[in-house]
C-alpha cells in the first residue's frame, strides 16, 4: 500500500468521479439510439394551432337536455298478504 498525501489522494478521487462520469455519459449515448423491441418511443409534441375564442356560450338546444329513455317509476311497496 502506497502513501498518499491529502492533496494526492483528493486530486484522485475527484479524478475518478470524472471517469466515472464520463463514462456514464458514454453509456447513455449509446444506449439512447437503440430501439428496444416493445418499448415505446418518446411522442413528439403536437403543435398548438391558435384556437378562437367566444364570449359568449351558445345556449343549449332542449332536444338534447330530452332523456333518450324515460326514466323507471319507483317501485311501488307491497302489500301484505292476509294470513287466513
């Protein structure tokens, strides 16, 4: 085991997180490009067509509040049956 002084032995742990960093940003550049069977790929984002604005809302047309099916009554209770 060698001895290092304070001064070395920082200067080389910081030049290990620098190799170590680069070679993370080597791994994720060459694993970005490949394309991994069912993996999905990023969509790219839409653009926002400018939309015109109203004031005012249109007012709702009473056919279509209209129930396409009435609704069911409630049931009615039941009466008791007589005990004879």
């Amino acid at each position: 085991m060698t001895t290092k002084t304070i001064p070395e032995y920082l200067e080389g742990e910081r030049q290990k997180e620098r190799d170590a960093e680069l070679r993370a940003e080597e791994e994720a550049a060459r694993i970005q490009p490949l394309n991994h069977g069912h993996h999905r790929t990023a969509k790219q984002p839409k653009l926002e067509l400018p939309t015109t604005v109203d004031a005012t809302p249109e007012p709702r047309k009473a056919a279509a509040r209209a129930r396409s099916k009435p609704r069911t009554p409630p049931k009615t209770a039941r009466k008791a049956r007589k005990a004879a």
